[in-house]
C-alpha cells in the first residue's frame, strides 16, 4: 500500500539520503535538482510496522522466536 507520494522532480530520481533523526530526506534527480523535504520517518515506520508486528506475533508463521521483536519500539516515542 503506497503511503506517501514525493511530488517535485521532473525525472527519475536515482539517489536519497534520510537524515540520521529520520525527519529530512534528500532527493537527487536527473533532472539536475537536489530536493531536500521534511519527512518523519517515525510516523511511516508505525503505520507500516503495525501490521508486520501481526505477522511477526503471529504463531502460526515460520518466524524465529529471535525475530519476532524486529518492529517493536518503532513508532513509540522512548
């Protein structure tokens, strides 16, 4: 399920860098621009890892018991 679209670069962007707090990203582009956005990789991360914690937690599933804490913490302020 798509989340987000970046709009602004007018052809393929081939490099992006996400800053080491998660809330800018930078974009390089073809079309000779760097785009610098705010981002809060925080957010995408919780919507996203609310639903692979249900298939890590699910017992059913072919996780390793080492695994199944891979999202825990994301999304949560610590």
């Amino acid at each position: 399920k798509e989340l987000r679209t970046l709009n602004g670069h007018q052809e393929s962007v081939f490099s992006v860098a996400l800053s080491s707090d998660g809330k800018t990203l930078v974009s390089g582009s073809r079309d000779t621009t760097i785009k610098v956005w705010d981002f809060d990789i925080d957010s995408l991360m919780s919507k996203s890892c609310k639903w692979v914690w249900i298939y890590l937690h699910n017992p059913n599933s072919d996780v390793k018991e080492g695994d199944r804490g891979l999202c825990d913490g994301i999304g949560t302020k610590q």
